[in-house]
C-alpha cells in the first residue's frame, strides 16, 4: 500500500488554514467519503464502452450524490493497453472520465460539505505537463492546489504515467477547477471530513514538511 503524500500547498501559520496534497486511495473508506467509478450513470446503469469508445456524461449526471460538473464531458474507455494497466493498478475497471477535447479545463461543484477529495489519474506522459487541481471556497477563494507531476506520480507503464491525487482542508471545499491536459480521472473520493484523520495529518504552524514518494 502507498502510504499517503503530505505536501504543504501553502505556508499558512494556521493550522486550520493547513492544505494537505493526498496521495493514496485508501485514506478514503466507506465510512469517510462517497465513491463514484464511473462505471454506471447517475441511475446505476452500467456504462457498456468498446475500446476507444466514449459516451456523453451530462453535467448535472450524479447531482443526487453531491457534485455536478460545469459543463458536460464524456466517459470514455481508452483502449490503450497501457492506460487499461494503469487503471487496473488502482483497481478500477476501463471506464473513467475526460473532457470533449484535450487541455480542457471545467469545474467540479459540490453540493454538500467537501474538505478532501482525489482521483486516480492516468496521464500521457509523451506529452507537456500534467494536470491539475485548485480547490476554492464559498467565497471563491483559492485554497490550494496539486499538480500531477514530479513526487506526485507513482509510476508508470509505457506512455501511461498513474497515481492517486487529491486535497484535504479545514476549509470548506464548495468548487474545484479541473486543468485535465492529457489525462483519464476514474476513482473519485470526496468526504465531509479531513482525511487522513487529522491526529496523523495536520500540518501544523511553524515546521511545515512535505513527504512524498520519489518517482
């Protein structure tokens, strides 16, 4: 099991101010968090995609489970024998999520309280950059932001660059802009709480670290 990532994304000597970058899955339980895989629709019917297939994914789809997106993107099964690798490593089936064109940026909004949230993230590492997360509050204020790149990557099979990513703040997370650039998003996890629990987490004020696994 990959031990969870702390990053500070920003130096804030306040520690409900603290931002963690979250770098493992399993942090995120039943009892903590809402999964969606993406396999099926909004209603819990599977989505059935050939390979290279994608189907249109309406905004508004999983609005009763406390997101919508804001615009429509697709679901979409790559085909790519690499990328079917990388997914499988976080142990999700073919299916996962893109916008309509690549390097598309749109918005994750929430509906119910959000202070951590992550993707598995399968990314085309031929080309330029990674892509990325800014989480905002009600007020539409940046709390922080994770790139999926360096320390942030858990390996790689062939062309297919794949790791787990997310945030976790004490305060409330209402939207989060997505900046996709090449990359598939499956596993999504997002919990009222901050995860992991803050007696092993916080970062405190004065003394902030980073611990992150080297690519």
């Amino acid at each position: 099991m990959r031990l969870c990532g702390i990053a500070v994304i920003t130096g804030l000597c306040a520690a409900a101010n603290a931002q963690l970058v979250l770098l493992d899955q399993s942090v995120f339980t039943p009892g903590n968090s809402t999964f969606v895989d993406f396999e099926t629709d909004g209603n819990g019917t599977p989505i059935t995609l050939g390979a290279g297939g994608t189907q249109d994914l309406p905004a508004a789809e999983y609005a009763a489970l406390g997101f919508t997106f804001s615009v429509g993107i697709w679901w979409v099964n790559d085909g790519s024998p690499e990328f079917d690798a990388a997914q499988a490593v976080g142990g999700t089936p073919d299916i996962a999520i893109k916008p309509f064109q690549a390097d598309t940026t749109f918005d994750i909004l929430f509906s119910v309280p959000v202070k951590s949230f992550g993707f598995w993230i399968v990314d085309n590492n031929t080309l330029a950059g990674g892509p990325s997360f800014t989480a905002f509050d009600a007020g539409d204020n940046e709390i922080g932001a994770a790139v999926f790149e360096g320390g942030n990557i858990e390996g790689a099979i062939g062309v297919a660059d794949y790791g787990f990513l997310g945030l976790a703040s004490e305060t409330m997370i209402t939207k989060v802009t997505v900046n996709m650039r090449a990359a598939n998003l499956d596993n999504f996890y997002f919990s009222p709480i901050v995860v992991p629990a803050p007696a092993t987490a916080m970062v405190t004020c004065c003394g902030l670290f980073a611990m992150r696994r080297r690519r």
